[in-house]
C-alpha cells in the first residue's frame, strides 16, 4: 500500500467527498496538532497512549478556531462547509479511512454528534 502526503490524501478526499474543502482539513490538522501540545505528550502517553479522542479533538479545535478567528470562526467554517461537531467526525472519518488519522476500536463517528453548537 503506497503512502500519500497529507496534502495529496486531502486531495484525493475532497474528489471522493466533496463535502467540505481542503482548508477545512488543513485546519482540522493544524487543531489535532494543537490538541496534542496543549495536552502534553507525556499526559496523552501515561492517559490514552498518545491518541486524542473525539472529545479532547473537538475541544482543540474550538480553541483554535478562537484563538485564530474570534468571532468570525462560524463565518471561515461556513466557507469550508463546516456546520457542526458532527461535520468535524465526518472529516476525522475520512482522514482515518485515508489512512492519515489513526483511531481505536471505541472511537465511533457518534463520539462527535451533536457536542457543542458552534454557535454559542
């Protein structure tokens, strides 16, 4: 099985699923990353073995959405297509099914249903 780059996974998942747009995954990658450092390394080791789940990703990604864009965070997502928790599972899923994410047995596409309204 040949390995693709983020970018070239990101690529081929906005032909197959044209939901969202390849920023929206950009970004989604950027608040995995960000997740992680905010966590600790060490504290996700002893804890969950290094993997983040639905929760803490869904977290992470609000933070940065705010840190990075205020109030207009819900106007950048509806750009990327992006209107809820559960849109953000469907692009985890897609990125896991790529091969990009990685998940456990526990983690289901319910773990991002309905957990805050990004309009809050």
């Amino acid at each position: 099985m040949q390995k693709f780059s983020f970018e070239d996974a990101v690529e081929k998942i906005v032909v197959q699923d044209a939901r969202y747009e390849a920023a929206g995954y950009h970004f989604l990658r950027e608040a995995l990353d960000y997740t992680i450092s905010k966590l600790g390394a060490g504290r996700l080791a002893e804890k969950n073995k290094g993997h983040v789940d639905g929760a803490q990703l869904l977290d992470g990604f609000r933070r940065l959405a705010l840190e990075r864009f205020g109030p207009m965070a819900t106007t950048v997502f509806g750009e990327w297509r992006i209107f809820s928790t559960a849109d953000v599972g469907a692009m985890v899923f897609n990125l896991i099914e790529a091969e990009v994410f990685g998940k456990t047995e526990n983690d289901t596409l319910e773990d991002f249903e309905d957990v805050y309204d990004f309009h809050e």
